[in-house]
C-alpha cells in the first residue's frame, strides 16, 4: 500500500512537471489507477526494437503493442511504428531484420511516444523484461517531455523467475527468453524480434501464466506488479 500511494503522489507531481498534455493526462489517470484482477484491469503488452542496448547511445527503431481487456487480447488494438533513426542499425539488423532504408521511413519519435502513451493512458503495462524497455522509454520521455514517467508493470520474465525461485527450480542460462518460455507453455511459435509480434506474444505469455498461477479464478495483480 506504501509503495502504491508514492506511486500516486509521484504521477500526481510528475503530470504537472510534463512539457507534453498527453504524457500528463497519461500520468494523471495513472495516480487513479487501482489494479485489482486480470479481469477488470485494462492492460497494454508492449515491445521495442532497438539499435543497441545502451540507452544513451543507441535508439528506438520499431514500437509495438497490443491491448488486454477483461482478460483477452484485443487484437483492433494492435499497432506497429516504425521510429525514423539519427543513426544506421548497425548489427542490430541482424536481430530485426530492419534495414536503413526501412528506418528512414519511419515516424518521428515524438510520434511514437504520442500514440504509445496515449494508447497507455488507464492500464497497466506488460513487458518481458522490462528494464531494458523502460530504460529507453525513460529516456526518449524526458527528451519529449521534460521528464521520466512511472510505469506500473507486469514483467513476464519476473514473474516466472520469481515462481521457478520459490519451488527452488534451477534457472539455465537462455531459461526465461520468451520463445522458450512459450514453448514450455504451449504456446505456438512466432516469427521473433518484430515489435508487434513480440508484444502479442508477450500478451498471450501473460495470459498463459495466470491461468496456471490461478486456474480456478481471475489473477490477483497486486503480488507481481512492479513500479517503476
């Protein structure tokens, strides 16, 4: 309850700190947020794709997300940007797959974050390993908008690994990637490292994992949420 009225009070001062209305409407309602199960929690499952993994030098290149209402996917709420960069990919194409050209096409950043944030506005963010996403995110809003939001999250990957800790399961070395983890859940195998995809697969992971955490019921949030 601490932590959760902090995150209040911080939304509240960060949302008229904001140089941007949409960050601080987003910020506004999320001091209202009161997240309960995965039945009545709006939440948006979101991806990056990147140029590197230091958030200071590299970019953001590729936003996807899609959206889970009452504990479904809401596939019209999909969305893929490609985000123009100041710099070439790189070796990083070898991991996405997109090309120079395909990135000189692309929306503004400023574009980006409008139209993620926006669709943010009232959920709760899922991501598979969250750090690395928010950090570029953190970063990209205080160049937008004069400052660093707080997200309230779900982390796939924290949430097993926190399950796998507590039966003492061993965690390898590769264990928590995302395709692996949907393999051992059953869960069909999708073309990786394209924004969209990852976030619906990250999406269907999350779902996957609460019906076995809590089969018989709608997931309580409150134990695996983070904030960040």
């Amino acid at each position: 309850m601490l932590r959760r009225w902090r995150q209040r009070r911080r939304c509240w001062k960060l949302s008229r700190a904001s140089e941007n209305a949409t960050l601080a409407e987003y910020l506004e309602v999320c001091a209202h947020l009161q997240p309960d199960n995965l039945a009545n929690t709006p939440l948006i499952a979101v991806d990056l794709e990147l140029t590197g993994l230091d958030r200071r030098n590299d970019q953001i290149i590729a936003i996807g997300w899609t959206l889970i209402n009452e504990g479904r996917i809401q596939f019209s709420g999909n969305r893929h940007m490609l985000i123009a960069a100041g710099q070439s990919v790189g070796s990083s194409a070898t991991i996405h797959e997109l090309m120079d050209s395909e990135v000189a096409e692309g929306e503004p950043l400023e574009a980006g974050l409008e139209a993620l944030f926006r669709a943010a506005t009232g959920r709760v963010w899922v991501f598979h390993h969250a750090g690395l996403d928010l950090g570029f995110l953190k970063t990209a809003c205080r160049h937008w908008a004069g400052v660093s939001p707080a997200f309230l999250v779900l982390d796939t990957m924290q949430i097993e690994h926190q399950q796998r800790k507590r039966r003492e399961v061993p965690v390898k070395q590769g264990d928590m990637q995302l395709g692996k983890l949907r393999e051992e859940y059953g869960l069909p195998r999708y073309v990786a490292h394209n924004a969209l995809n990852d976030a619906i697969a990250t999406a269907e992971l999350t779902l996957a994992i609460a019906a076995r955490l809590e089969p018989d019921a709608s997931l309580r949030l409150a134990p695996y949420l983070r904030y960040y």
